[in-house]
C-alpha cells in the first residue's frame, strides 16, 4: 500500500496500469503531445514487443498505439536521464520503421511515427516544456519530409503562468494524489488505482507479478553464471535456481556459442 501510494504517473509501473486496455485515456494523452486535435486511436498496448528485431538488441515498447491513418505512436517513461539518450530515441524510431516495412515494400509506404520521450528531467537543459525534432536541411531549416518525429517532453517543466493543457499534463504526471491533479481523466484513472478496491488489487497483483518477474530474471543470471564457470551439472544448476531441467538446458543452448 505504501509503494501504491507513492507511485505518480511518471513512474514506469504505474503508467503501464493507468493506460492498460484504456485506448480513450492514451488517445487522450496523444492529442496533448504532438497537437494533432483528431487523432483517431485505432489500436493500443502497453509492453509492445518488436518483433522483427532479430540478432539486434530487442527493446519494448511503453505504451504504443496506431491511429486511423496508420500513424505509430510510442509513449515512453525516462526517469533515469541515461534512458532519454537521442541515440536512444533514433534507436526507437528505426525499430519501428523495421517492424512495419513489410518484404518487398516500397519505403514510401513506412509509416509516420512519433516517438515520445516523457522524462523526469530536463535532459535537453533548455527549460523548454517540449522538444520536438524532426529531419532538416541544415542550412534552410526545411523539413526532409520522412515522417519520423521524436518529441521529448520535460517532466521537470514548472512555470505556474503557463495554462497549456500540456503543461497541465507534465504538472499531473508529478503528482502522487489524484485531488492535486488539474486534468479530470488521468485524476479520475489515478484514484481508481489508488483509492478503490479493485484498482488497489490490479495494483497489488502488478506490483507481484513484476517482483516475480524479476526474480526470475535473477534466476536465469545465475543460471548463466554457472554455466559459464562449467562446474555445475545441469541438474545440480536447476536445484541452486530454482528452475526447471528444461529451462536450464534451454539456456545452455542458447549460451553455446555457435560453430562453423
């Protein structure tokens, strides 16, 4: 109850359950960034998978969702500044150009994408409240017209004179309680996972279920580890990790390196 209490939207965990399974709450949030007053959402999932992404580092995505004429958007939480790296966001918005630029496709048909960096602090260091970058000629400033958009959004922006629904957005993302909230739709999502019964135990299963997760992942290091070192027998590594014979083997073949 204390870590439910404490979590804003800014904070990774809790925004995947606020915009779970809510199209209208991340259509809603998507119109406030990137200022496009009719955007449609036609489809939206939090921990989207790539999956086209084969022998490259794989990455999932926060919140990512396509509108009515085929635009991607990916909504992504940075706290940590390292996380909000414009390599990263390049990374990003390449990804997706490769997961949904089918075989023998011209290029003209990669759709427009924005990808969306919302962090916890001014990682551009100009105090602006949105970064938005697009491809340019460098000495005109002409926009190259390739559909890709990164937007960073300052989580730390506060300018009390400032009214703009976006502002109002990065003010109620800092916030911990939903009466402190100025923007009635992620107030209302807020309290529900805070204050009601059922949100609290959606809450209080997500919260298991990703310490578990993490366990599990510190099970499979582990198991690496002593593969590695080679002293081990695969039934004697399942015991030490508390996973199946199978899911040690598992790792094994996927640890042995590959021969000619």
């Amino acid at each position: 109850m204390r870590t439910i209490e404490n979590y804003r939207p800014l904070d990774d965990d809790f925004m995947r359950e606020l915009f779970r399974n809510d199209l209208p709450l991340a259509q809603f949030v998507l119109r406030i960034i990137t200022g496009i007053d009719d955007l449609q959402l036609t489809s939206q999932e939090t921990q989207y998978d790539l999956n086209r992404l084969l022998g490259a580092r794989s990455i999932c995505l926060d919140v990512f969702g396509t509108d009515s004429k085929g635009r991607k958007f990916d909504l992504e939480i940075q706290r940590a500044d390292r996380g909000a790296t414009p390599q990263r966001a390049r990374y990003h918005s390449s990804a997706i150009d490769v997961e949904f630029l089918k075989a023998k496709t011209e290029f003209t048909e990669l759709p427009i994408s924005y990808v969306i960096f919302i962090t916890e602090n001014d990682v551009r260091g100009e105090n602006k409240l949105v970064y938005n970058f697009e491809w340019t000629v460098t000495d005109t400033g002409t926009p190259l017209g390739d559909g890709a958009h990164i937007i960073f959004v300052n989580g730390a922006y506060n300018n009390a004179n400032d009214t703009s629904d976006l502002a109002m957005l990065v003010h109620d993302f800092r916030c911990k309680r939903a009466e402190d909230m100025k923007i009635k739709e992620l107030a209302d999502k807020t309290r529900y996972f805070k204050e009601t019964p059922e949100g609290v135990s959606i809450m209080c299963k997500a919260i298991e279920d990703m310490r578990n997760e993490a366990a599990k992942m510190n099970s499979y290091q582990i198991a690496l580890n002593l593969i590695e070192l080679g002293t081990l027998t695969e039934e004697e590594i399942a015991k030490a990790t508390q996973l199946t014979l199978e899911e040690v083997k598992e790792l094994k073949e996927q640890a042995s390196p590959v021969t000619a």
